[in-house]
C-alpha cells in the first residue's frame, strides 16, 4: 500500500518564504499569513492522507462501470465527495456571492496539490466542475450565474468541458456538432464528444456540461463555434429539477489510468442548450480559463511525481540490498539500505529537486493568476501567459518522467500493481495529452507566445533573470552555485529566441525547435524558481531560523538542480540551432 | 487495431550493407547470402504479422489466469505456440546435435526482432526457454544434455530462470533458497522465488526450472550460489514423465504490462533438483548467458519502439488536423495529415533514427557474440562484455521513452486501451527493470567493464572510432555530417572516462555519473552506427543500388541522429564532472 503525506512544511515555504504572500499588495493577500495559511494547509493534507489517499487504488482497480446508461464510480468515492463539499473544499477560490469563500488563487492551488497527490482521478470531478465555473462565471449572464453556479460551487451539480470529437481534438475548427436556434432563445444540440472526464457519474444530482458547437450559419471553422450550457437535467425557474435533456452517455472508456475518473463518449441529440456570452466566441471563452486549466494539469504532473516520490524514498531507506562502496553503512544487517547508493541517489535527487521546483513554479504561476485578476496587472496576466504551456507542457513530460524514475527503485516490485507505482505512472501519462498536447503547448509558446504583444513578455522575463542575478551577485554563495548557472542557462534560451527571430520567415525552422525550447524553458524557470529559494533558505538562515535543517537541506538540493539539471539547455540550443533541415527532409511515405 | 510489418528491407541492410555477413571468417557465416536471409527475415516476419501480432491485444486485455493451480494463457497464444514449434523459430541457433539448425546468433537476432515487436509477451515464453538451453548446454553435463535439451530446441518442454526472491533481486548473496543433497547425488530444493516468468503455463508438457539455490555447509553470501535443474515433472530415464515434482506456482503477478506472459510465485517444497556444473558456482553459470540475455532484452527495448512507431506513422499520415503553416498540404481535404507539422516530424524522427540506430547496434552485437563464440575471438568477447550493459540499458530507457513518444502522436487516443498504443509503452517498460534494472546495467559498465582487463576494451572501442574516423575523413559528405560529431561525442565519452579515472579513489564520483556514462557511450554506439550506416548507403548508392530512395532515407535519418542526438554527449559530460558532492550531499532522513 503506497504512503502519501501532504509536504506541508515546503508548501508553507513557497508561500511565506519565496512568494511572500502575506507581504503582497493583492486584495485578499493580507489574510494569508502563516498562521492561517498553515491551517488550510494541513486540514487539506490530512483530508488527503485519510480521506481521499485509501480510495486511489480503490479507484484504479474498480474503474468506473457504466450499466444501463448508469455510470458508477468505484467504492468509497461517493462518501469522499460528500466529504469534500461538507468541508467546503469545493468552494476555496469561488465568489462569495455564490457560496464560495473567495479565497485567492493561489490558496487554492496549494490547496488542491494534496488532493491530486493522493488521488488525482477523483480530484477530476471537483477539478472540471471548478473549470466550468470559472467558464460560466466569466463568461454566462446574471440569470445563468443565479440559476447554476451556486450548486456547482457546492458541487451538487458537477460540470464538465466537452470540446473534442471523434474527428478533431487540436483542430476544433473541425468541429461538427451543430446548435439550431429555438424560438425561445434557447438551442438544439446535436453531436458527438468524446473523451469527457466526469461526463457521467453518480455523485452529483445535475451535471452541468459546457459544449462547444457551432450556431448554423455562422462563420466557416473555428471562427463559428459558440459554447453552450447544456444541463443534464433540465432546471426550472425555482431551481428544482425539470426533465432530462437529450443528452446520454454512449460510453465510458477503457484508459491507461485515471481508471476512478469516467472518461465518457456524450451523444447531444437536440439536447437543449443556452448560449454562453455571444455567438461565435466560444473559443474565447473557453481562452480565458485555460492559463488556470492548464496550470492545473500542470499541478498534476509535478504532485504525481511527489506521491511517487515519497514511496521511492521510503523504498530506498526501508529494502537492503548491496553495500555501500566506501563501508557498510548498515553493519549490523544483511546489507545496506538502497538509498546508499549513488545511482539510487541521483534518481532520487532528480525527483525531489523537480517537484520542490515545480511546486514553486506552480504556485508562482497561481500569484500571478491572482495579481492578474485581482490588481488587473497587465504584465502579470502576460507574463503568466507566456508561463502557461510552460507550466502545462513541461511540468507534465518531467512529471510523467519522474513517476516512472521513481517506480524504478522499486525494481521488479515496481512492475507489478499491487505496489502501487505503476498507477502514479500511468495516471501522470495523461496529463501530457489532455488540456492540449504538449506538442502543441510548445507551439503555442513558441508560435504564439514569445511574439505576443511584440515580445514584451519574454523581454521582461529576460528582464527579471537579469535583475536577479545583478541585484544578488555580491552573495558569492548565491552567485557561485545559483546565479553562475542560471546566468548561462538564461543565455542559452536568449540565443535560443535569437535563433527564432532569425529565421521568422522560415517558419519551420523556429517550430522544429518548439519542443526543445519549451523545456528549455521549463529548466530556466525552474532554475530562476531555485536560485531564488537558495536566496530565502539563506535568508532564514540568517534570520536566525530554527528549522535550519529544512532550510539547509533546500539549499543542498536547489545546488543539485543547478548542477545536474541546467546542462540540459545547452543540448536543447543545439539541437535548435540545427533548424529544420533534418526534420523537414524525408518524404512523408519514406517514414 | 495496430499495425506491424516486419522492416525486411531494414533487417537486410544491417545484415549485409552494414555487417556483410556472409564476407566474415566466421564459421556458418558463408551461408548468410541474401538470399537466404531474406527467405529466413520474411518468412519470420509473416509469422510476425499473421500469427502473433493479431495475438498481441489479447494478451493484454485477457492476461493469463490461475485456477486451481492451472495457468491459463490467453486464448490463442497454444496454438500460436505449436506453429512456432512447428516452424522450427525455436531451434534457430541451437546445436543440431540437439535439434537446432545451428545458425549464427545473429541470424537467431534477425528473426526474433518481428517476434518480439508482435507480440513480446508470446515471444517470452520461447526466450526464456532459450536462455535455460544456453545455460544447460554451457554448463550441464552430457546425461543432462542429453536428457533436457531436445525438448528445450523443440519447446515441446519450455524453461525459467530461477534467480529473484521476495527479499533479493540485484543482491543474490542475500539468497535464502535452500539445497540439501541427497544421497543419489540429487538435491532437495526449498524456498521461494518471485517474478518467474513463464513460471507455470498450458501451453507445454513440462517446465526446465533453472533455479539459483545455496547448499548448506557453502560460503557465505553469492559465492556459495549454485544451479540446479527443477523440472516440473520429474523424467524418467527414458524421457518420459515421471511424478510431479515439489514445485508450484503460489499465484501470478498483476503487473503494468506483458499480461500475456505469465509472472509466478514458484514456491519449491523440498523439490529435487540436479546441479547443474559446480558446486557454488552458480552466479558463473549464469553470467555466461547474460550477454546473451542482456542482448535479447536491449531488443525487447528498440522491437516495441518499432512497433509503436508504425503505428504512429500510419496515424499521423492519416489523421487530419491543423494545416502546414508553410502552405495546404492537403488543400482539398479539410485539414492537413498530422505529418506536415514540423513536431511531429521531430517526434517521429527521434523514433525512426533510435530504432534503425538501435537494430543495427543489436545486430553489431549478436555478431560480436558470434565471433566470441565460434572464432573463440578475446577481442570481440570483450567488445560485447562492455558493450553489453550499453545494449540492455541504453535500448531499453529509449525504447520505452520512445513508444512513450508514439504514444504521444495520438493525442487523446493513446491513453485509450483500444488503440493499442498505450501497450507499447506499459510493455516496454518492463525491459528497463528485469535482466538488471538499468540502475545496476551502469554500474557493471562503470564499475567492472570500464576497468576489465586493465582497460584493454575501452581502449580498443575509442581506437575503432579514431580509425573509422581516420580512414574516412576524406569523404567529405561522410566528414561533415557524421564523422565530426561522431569525434566530439567520443572526445566527450573519453573525457568522462578520464574524470573516473581521476577519480579511481572516490568511488562516489564515479558512480554518481554513471547512469550518464551509460547513456553517453549509447549515444556514442549509435553515432558510430549510423557513421557506418552512411557510409554503407553512398557506397550503395555510389555502386548503383537501384532502390536509391531507400539508402537516401538512411543517409537523411543518419543525418537527423547525428545533428539532433549526439549534442546529449556534453550535457552527460558537463553531468558527471560535476561529481558525486551534489549526489551525496543530504542526510538519508532529509529526502
């Protein structure tokens, strides 16, 4: 049976220490001091550990099953759910004039990374209701607020985001599902999604699905498609439940993992659907919630490998197997421990500096989220941006990755199910796909992003590394072992963006080095995110504190990441200075 | 439904384009011509394609059963079993004095490639037996050769290697496995092994278990290991079957991936075993088969890559979305093939030019083992001894991260069961953990390999480089694209060789960089294989080769590998000159 134990003290430290956040001239910021924050904190880590933690395998092994149109989840979910809503962990960052506690972002990002930890299938429903919130709220009129988001802020509806086809995913200008108008104001929709997490389910008493289909006679492909409100059940005026809307699920699929989340096939057969915002600007509504969905899968690539992580360590110290080549250190056993061993080490090493990376990364990304919003900083919202398929693209491959480094301590025993590690590995594959594939995460940074309002915003993330660096290089602790690497690394994704603009009339060029630059970037913000935790861990040092362990230990691993990990840009601009010529030279039949 | 053709054409060009293995002094060999490869490679892969592959998904979704004590395989996978058996692809490189067909390893190689990417769990079932033949015929004596051995060519008996208990894995000195001699000269066998592949199963009359045990009163620890033939049934001087024997299979593993081959408890109660060679020196007998076995699973890396980029392919030519942005590639169509997108080319081409780098690195490696054997040639048994840990790890890490990647090509529909993608990769992972974890693959090439025989091997694979670099530095075509990058990966290979050798006396810092190393020397194989590739294509094409798209595909893939692969070489450089102090750096309680 795996462990998991929410890292409290590191979440506290990335927000007290690195961002500071009771510091920040943000509304609502002033409440999060460490006291408060602490509280949140622990209350989410021990409704991880015991609530939601025991239902993970649980979930793998039932997977949901789908019997006369009925989809039910496996054993215990249902009573987690309740849970959940009863303790109001549905409702963190909601508006209060819904029900929520309108608490900022970034709260309930550091909230939410325990519930993924411990089972990330089941933080699905909650995580796509929170989604479609976000989408109505924005985006739905006054009635549409009134009539639905005050259930799915408590999740008694749940809601999901239905975009892809049979026939399109990436390209929904392909799309085919179809609105006709009804006198009412209201339309018929019909038409097939696929791949609908939590589209069908038996933990909520009304599902609310968002749809995106196009109004006929509207513009051609992608530039035509509206999103719609489409209730499971209809609701009347008085908030009561009406007939059932012409909408079923066909399927539930078989998957690699997330097996305790319904991944559903919905038929729409004039269904009846409310127009969301205008006509024909549903992708925009679906944009301005997808820098917080993507940095949301984002979370759960780094928090898999964090669950998989902790069960490495424990392996790693609890198996004896071979010695220590300099002396036993474990004389009195049959043989040392693994974690004596230098490649067992560095594995683990990789995986710590990562996650504790990542977990800054993520949160920073959250603040940010919140000084755009709450403040209406126009450079937050385009630094953050920029981030977006960073976060998203980076932290998943990595997280994927580091899942299965961590299954591999294990050896044998990570292979078979009963132990667990499969399931982080197979349920952190996911998160590189959905929410846009992480090849396209790289060409929306790089074909989008970077020349976004005239380069603007990575000119100030460029801009930001610089001050850094200048601002600390006389703490030669800092300088010798942070900002020397990072000052190397940052000029290597600078020549990197060079190399772009360069070639900007030979598009194929830049995109054949998008994935390479986006994970570049990805070692460069994580870097930065290093560099500056060494700088607090420092800091506290100084000031005195008492953890000096904890402190010590950060600025130990932030070395390694510096170290082993920030070479890796050097190769990704090799490669991108190559340009497409390799890429682009065989023939498609000759693949 | 996935695809599989077997990569005829491929397989030929290695064998003779780049091995020319009928023009090699070695005995056996002369009969290679092209001809008869080709007969042997097409045959094996229509096998493939019709038998096997079609077996493949059901292996997965059925998995092997245990009722009563009877382990069932999945429907199909008996008869496949027959045909094979009745095809003779179990005899291939067997002594004929025995009922092989006596042919070269290489040739063996050749035609397990298509079984192994149709169907690696099917194909395990045969391999395994392989393996307990070359052990038996290494080490047995006459009577047991005589007794076991025809059955085993024939796979009328199948065989399992015996090594794993619940306790130990990576360090068999920890063995608990017990044999007390009985006065007939036999032994009797008690203890418990896990993950016995192909442990117990329908599909032959009986099982050759090779089990490692200790005989009471031996050394301590691995040098009082010694094997023992278990046979399931016992066999009568006539070779009939006797009694059971005292061994069963406890229950089968639910694992990530290989349902379709059978992981067992075997639990030996007293069962009676016969040496097999010397007393305690069992840990030898293996280890002569270990490149072999080591070989075949480096295999199992690159065959499921080969597979999964088939069918990733075939996706990407055939599904449309999203257009080239240097222009409609399909115009008339409603979007362009995925194909057109310079990522996804990157992601193919990263696929294609590790698997035909990879095939061509296995083949070089079979062949060597052939010269070891048949010439009794020290240089090329050394060759493979350090080459070995390269194959197994290297292929196997790549392997898996590339039917990862195939995966990935899919979008949404790679994390569905039914596309058949998601079995690539949960099949090829296990190849990074059996046969020695990866881990362990790079401390044997750092630790022992590097160091064997004074360095002698090492020496003698930088000096092949510098000479193929040397003798074709006049070929500018060769010069520019392969030869300079092949000669600073290989500078960069030395230099960490260098930094161990500094660093002889702080073994940390060495095996900290080992998993590095590994990956380096890979990258530095493939390098020189494609060096050689290229090489063999112009001269293909210089010699008027008429199928010339194909050798300038192989030149243009070369091309890719070199440009976009070997830059890894300083980023595993700049890695492992860091040393071990970031490595070793945390308390075992501060991870």
């Amino acid at each position: 049976m795996p462990i998991y134990n929410a890292p409290n003290k590191d979440i506290q430290f990335v927000l007290h220490d690195l961002l500071k956040v009771s510091e920040q001239d943000i509304p609502g910021f002033d409440d999060l001091d460490r006291d408060f924050t602490s509280a949140v904190v622990e209350e989410a880590g021990k409704v991880a550990s015991e609530v939601l933690h025991p239902l993970n395998v649980v979930g793998d092994t039932e997977g949901c099953v789908m019997e006369n149109g009925v989809v039910r989840t496996p054993t215990g979910f249902k009573e987690a759910f309740e849970q959940m809503k009863e303790g109001g962990w549905t409702a963190m960052d909601c508006d209060p004039e819904y029900g929520g506690q309108g608490l900022p972002y970034v709260m309930h990002t550091a909230a939410q990374e325990p519930f993924v930890s411990a089972n990330m299938a089941f933080n699905m429903y909650q995580g796509l209701t929170h989604g479609a919130y976000s989408a109505i709220y924005a985006h739905g009129s006054d009635e549409q607020k009134q009539k639905y988001l005050p259930k799915m802020v408590s999740c008694e509806w749940t809601g999901t985001m239905n975009l892809t086809e049979p026939h399109c995913g990436t390209d929904l200008g392909l799309m085919r599902t179809k609105a006709v108008p009804n006198d009412d104001g209201s339309y018929k929709i019909s038409g097939q999604k696929i791949f609908i997490s939590a589209g069908e389910h038996d933990m909520a008493e009304n599902i609310i699905h968002l749809v995106l289909a196009k109004i006929q006679g509207g513009p051609e492909g992608i530039k035509g498609v509206s999103l719609f409100i489409v209730p499971k059940f209809m609701v009347n005026d008085d908030g009561s439940l009406g007939a059932r809307n012409g909408v079923a699920c066909g399927k539930i699929e078989e998957k690699m993992g997330i097996h305790g989340n319904s991944t559903c096939v919905m038929n729409y057969d004039e269904a009846t659907g409310y127009l969301v915002g205008e006509e024909h600007k549903g992708m925009r509504a679906m944009f301005t919630m997808m820098n917080e969905a993507r940095l949301g899968v984002g979370l759960q690539g780094y928090a898999q490998a964090e669950s998989a992580y902790q069960n490495a360590v424990a392996y790693a110290n609890d198996r004896l197997q071979g010695r220590d080549v300099t002396g036993a250190k474990n004389p009195d056993g049959p043989a040392d421990p693994l974690i004596v061993h230098p490649d067992i080490r560095r594995n683990l090493m990789d995986q710590k500096s990562f996650v504790e990376g990542a977990r800054a990364f993520t949160f920073w990304g959250a603040y940010l989220i919140d000084r755009a919003h709450k403040n209406q900083d126009a450079e937050a919202d385009g630094l953050i941006s920029l981030m977006t398929p960073v976060i998203k693209g980076f932290l998943t491959d990595k997280g994927f990755e580091y899942a299965t480094a961590a299954q591999q301590v294990y050896g044998g025993h990570g292979y078979i199910e009963e132990w667990g590690m499969s399931q982080y590995a197979r349920d952190a594959r996911i998160a590189m796909i959905y929410e846009g594939a992480n090849g396209v995460q790289a060409l929306d940074l790089v074909g989008r992003k970077l020349a976004l309002d005239g380069g603007k915003h990575v000119m100030a993330f460029f801009e930001m590394i610089k001050t850094f660096i200048k601002e600390n290089e006389g703490n030669e602790a800092l300088n010798k072992d942070f900002l020397t690497p990072l000052k190397a690394a940052s000029k290597d994704l600078q020549a990197a963006g060079m190399y772009f603009m360069q070639n900007a009339t030979k598009p194929n060029n830049a995109l054949s080095g998008s994935y390479d630059f986006m994970h570049m970037m990805g070692h460069v913000c994580l870097g930065l995110m290093w560099a500056r935790m060494a700088k607090a861990a420092m800091e506290a040092l100084e000031g005195g504190a008492s953890d000096t362990e904890f402190y010590e230990t950060k600025i130990a691993t932030g070395r390694y990441y510096m170290a082993r990990q920030l070479p890796a840009t050097a190769m990704h601009l090799a490669r991108i200075n190559t340009g497409g010529d390799t890429i682009m030279a065989l023939e498609a039949a000759n693949f």
